[in-house]
C-alpha cells in the first residue's frame, strides 16, 4: 500500500494560522513592519518587508481582511553621517534633528533627507506586488496622535525603568523620562533637562537656551524613546503581528522589554510575532552589518553603487525565491547571496 503523501505546509500559512489562534476574531488584522530611513534602505531591510508581505497575502488566502502597515520612523533623531552620503558637512551641520527635518542632500525634488530614503523603496514596491499601507512618524507626533499613549508611559515612568533596568549595567538615572524633545529654537534635541510636573504637560531647558512649558496634545514636539515607542504604536494601531531582526529578539533586547512594556504598561495582550535572521553577502557577513545598500554597482573589488533597478532584480533573485521556499526560507533561516551582475 503506497504511502499517503504529507504536504508540508509554508511558514507563513502556520503563521497566519497562529496569528488567527491567538488573537480574539476580528474584522480586520493588523500586520506591521517599519524602519528609520537614516541612510539608504539595504537588501536586509527588504527581509521584513517582503516577510510581512507573504504572511499578509497568507492572511487573505484564508479570508480574512487585513492592514499590512509600514511605519517611516522619520521622526527619529538624526544621530550619525553616512558615509555614502554626498554634501558631509551640510548633513552634519544637521546632526541631533528629527530626520524629516535634515534637507535632501542630493539636489532632488524631495522635501527631506528622510522622504529621500524613503521614496527610493517606495517606487520599487509596486513592481513586486507589494503594497503596504505607509505610515510616516513625523506626521503622527507632530499631530500629537500618540498623546494618550505618552501620558500613559510617563505617569508609568518608575515601572518603565524597572523593566529596562534589568537589562542594564548602569541603571538609568533618576531624573530619566520615556521622552525626548525637539527644541522649537534650534530643532534638536539636545536638550539639558525635561521635567514632568503631570498631566499633559512637560517642561524643558535646550542646551541651546531656549526654555518652554507645553501641552503634548497641541504642540507635537515631543516623542516617546525607542523602546517605549514601539510598544506605544502597537497599542495605538491594534497591531496583531510584528516581525523583527535577531538583534531585537535577544535577551534584554527591545522586542522583549517592548512585549513587557505593552502588557505592564499599556494593559494590552501580546500578539505573534517572528524572529528573523539577516541576510548575508557570500565572504562579507551580514547585510544588517554592512548596509550594503538596495541601490548600488558592484566593481570587482569592492560594494559601490548600485543602479536603483537593483532592488527588484536583487529580491527577485535571490530574497523572493529564497522565502518561497517551504524549507529553507524561514525568517529565521540564515540566507547568504552570492549575486553577480
């Protein structure tokens, strides 16, 4: 008697299932991903992206409506020059401002440094059936839309430090908040001191001398730190799935202090999320690592420039299949490219 043939099922078909188990029956599911558009977007970053995608298109094979939400965090601070960046001291003279505030270095009809970044992924999506719903962080702060979520953190400051600080050498200082302030002087946030006197109001003194007292719901100049925002948003948006890199998932790491923060603080149940691993260049290591970025020509010594049709023809090659794959292209498989031109 021939043996009954096991069809073995695609990761992102169980995940979909274990998404579906684990969250109460709703209308609509709310998948997310997101990045900071600080310099170009690499090849690693697209890992997510197209993770999120097949488990979104999963989703939907099964008859469920889903909102697949990509987050710009254009609102981070702009900390560091990348050394692939044309105009150096210009981008430098912008160090410690909100990213969508730094001016595109590239003579180009963008507004910012940051819409730069991203609308070079944003233009290549369509041609890989991608269509994410793009959520940009700066709009949503300056338009106070996580206020709530802000005054719930900081009326929590105490159980925030509690939770990070377990994963600290030096524990944060005492007069340490869940927030940082764009100064409306100078736009940046090198603040000397904020303080919290409650409700919605915060105070601050900017290295640059400037003092304010404000209300966060009507001036958007404030913003939750990394590790509590993340959490934050999840509340905010419902979100059901997140995936993240292994980096995040590591002990101490933000997506485990941020699964702390969104049950102890925000009051809100986890959801199902995936590990994944970074994609790495035959004999050069991590893509994460080196940022070799989506845009770019290689020579035969060393990474450069890419042309931007490189995206598509790079994930179409060698990412899409990789992930299609029912064996091998789990998120928390290690995938290595040797792509020639």
């Amino acid at each position: 008697m021939a043996k009954k043939e096991i069809k073995a099922m695609h990761w992102a078909d169980q995940t979909a299932q274990r998404i579906i188990a684990q969250r109460e029956k709703k209308d609509k599911y709310v998948l997310a991903a997101g990045i900071t558009p600080s310099g170009t977007i690499h090849l690693g970053n697209f890992r997510e992206i197209i993770t999120v995608d097949l488990i979104d298109k999963a989703m939907k094979d099964l008859g469920h409506k889903t909102r697949f939400i990509y987050s710009w965090d254009d609102y981070d601070v702009f900390r560091k020059v990348p050394t692939n960046m044309p105009k150096q001291n210009m981008l430098k003279e912008h160090l410690r401002r909100a990213i969508s505030d730094v001016p595109d270095p590239f003579d180009c009809s963008h507004k910012s440094y940051a819409e730069h970044n991203e609308k070079e992924v944003e233009k290549e999506l369509p041609d890989l059936n991608i269509a994410p719903e793009f959520i940009y962080q700066t709009k949503m702060n300056k338009k106070s839309a996580y206020a709530e979520e802000m005054k719930t953190a900081l009326e929590n400051t105490g159980k925030i430090k509690e939770i990070l600080n377990e994963h600290r050498k030096e524990p944060l200082e005492e007069s340490w908040l869940p927030v940082a302030i764009f100064c409306e002087k100078c736009g940046k946030d090198t603040t000397k001191s904020i303080e919290y006197p409650g409700g919605y109001e915060l105070t601050y003194e900017c290295s640059c001398g400037n003092k304010d007292i404000f209300d966060f719901r009507k001036k958007g100049i404030a913003k939750l730190k990394w590790r509590i925002d993340w959490p934050a948003r999840w509340k905010y948006e419902k979100v059901d799935f997140e995936s993240g890199g292994k980096d995040h998932f590591a002990a101490g790491g933000s997506f485990q202090t941020g699964e702390r923060i969104l049950e102890e603080v925000f009051k809100t149940k986890i959801f199902a999320s995936i590990r994944y691993e970074w994609i790495s260049m035959k004999g050069t290591g991590p893509l994460n690592q080196h940022l070799i970025p989506f845009f770019a020509k290689f020579s035969q010594t060393s990474f450069g420039e890419l042309p931007n049709s490189s995206m598509s023809l790079i994930s179409g090659k060698c990412v899409t299949n990789f992930m299609l794959d029912k064996e091998s292209s789990r998120p928390d498989s290690e995938m290595a490219s040797s792509y020639v031109t």
